[in-house]
C-alpha cells in the first residue's frame, strides 16, 4: 500500500538558520515524489518533483530535496529559512500508471525573527 | 498556459441548503481530481476523473457528494443537503497522463455551512 508520512506536525526555526522537513513514504512501485506549499489562504504550490532522474532535486525559493530509496525518504531542506517561507509543506507520492495522489498530513513551518 | 480554475471562490450557506462547486481543469489534461481540505488538515481526495469516467469515488459521501465531469472536460462537484461538518476549501486539481505527471491545483472554493 502507499502511504506517506511527514514525520514533524509543526517545525519552528529562526530565520537566516536551516530548515528540515521530513517525509517518509511506502510504495509498491518506483514513485514519483512532490513537496507542495501551501501558504495561509492561498492554493496549493508546487515546490519540487521527483521523477526518477537525478535524486537530488532542486526547487523553487531555494528549497531541495533528495530521494533516498534505501531510506524510503525524501526530505526538504533550505539552506536559510526566511520569513516568506512560514506555510504548510505537504509531501506527496504517486505511482505511474495509476495516476493517484497520496498526502502525508502536512508540516507547517514557523520561523522566528 | 491557462491554470486550473474554480468557481465561486466563497460560498457560504445554511445546513441543509444545496451548493454546487465548478472546475475548468488545463486544457488537454485528462485526470481531474476533487479534493476536501477541513482547516488544519491535509487534502482529501473525494473523487477522481478519467476523461469522463470515475476512476476512485471510495472517499465521496455519496448520500450528500455528487460530482459529474461531462465530455472529458469541466467538472461539478454538489452537496445536497449540507451539514456543518462540510466547511471546508473544495480542491480541484489536474494532471496528464505520463511518466512525469503531476498536480496542478486550482485556487479552491472556501465553503461555509452555518
């Protein structure tokens, strides 16, 4: 069964420091893997994709994350978290051909002045 | 290229009134996806369209949820009689078929049941 797990319901971080958020999926076949962010009130933006080409994948805004399959992870990082980063953070996994989206729980990102 | 768009962007009625939510997915993107959002929580899908058939309605509560997506293309998603535990912002998203597919989200629907 597919399934992803964001593994932090809330990170608190200074702005100007690192941000890590983390995701965690199970899949019966080879994924596709997404960051989405979601700002109050606003839509769903994506952030990065992972497709099956370079494991490390690099975003928009200066966030990255790598595809890790012997650790079933795919971690967001950002090297200086800044004020306008302060959102939720969904992790996403489908599986081709079926065309089907699955949600971890989301992650909402505070930073601190 | 023209994103996905949704109408109206705020809905708010009373418990038991009927309301009816509208999607234009990106032209030539045959999966269209409706998807409930309760505040503080993540997206849940409620139904998913291939070209005009359902492919996944497991998670629609379908004594109130209807949705239908005529010719392939435009989708309405109803609630009829509302509740109160129906407030939420109603997603539609879309995707093409392919190795590299993904999501592409529409602004949402703010809904308000008093």
């Amino acid at each position: 069964a597919q399934s992803v797990t964001q593994l932090d319901s809330h990170v608190s971080v200074s702005e100007g420091t690192p941000v890590l958020l983390r995701c965690n999926y199970s899949s019966s076949y080879s994924p596709s893997l997404f960051w989405y962010v979601q700002h109050p009130n606003k839509g769903l933006q994506l952030l990065l994709k992972y497709t099956s080409a370079a494991t490390l994948v690099k975003g928009i805004n200066g966030f990255e994350a790598e595809f890790k399959k012997s650790e079933t992870s795919f971690h967001l990082t950002k090297p200086s978290a800044h004020m306008s980063d302060a959102a939720e953070y969904f992790c996403v996994v489908s599986e081709y051909p079926f065309n089907k989206f699955y949600f971890g729980s989301g992650t909402k990102l505070n930073v601190k002045p | 290229e023209a994103g996905v768009a949704q109408s109206p962007r705020y809905k708010i009625i009373e418990k038991r009134q009927s309301v009816a939510f509208w999607c234009n997915p990106i032209s030539g993107h045959a999966t269209l996806y409706w998807y409930q959002q309760i505040l503080g929580q993540g997206p849940k899908l409620l139904i998913q369209f291939q070209n005009n058939g359902v492919v996944d309605d497991s998670q629609l509560p379908k004594d109130r949820f209807s949705a239908e997506r005529l010719k392939g293309v435009d989708s309405t998603l109803k609630i009829q009689p509302a509740k109160l535990e129906d407030s939420a912002v109603y997603l539609c998203a879309s995707s093409f078929e392919g190795l590299d597919n993904e999501q592409f989200f529409g602004p949402g629907t703010r809904l308000t049941v008093l």
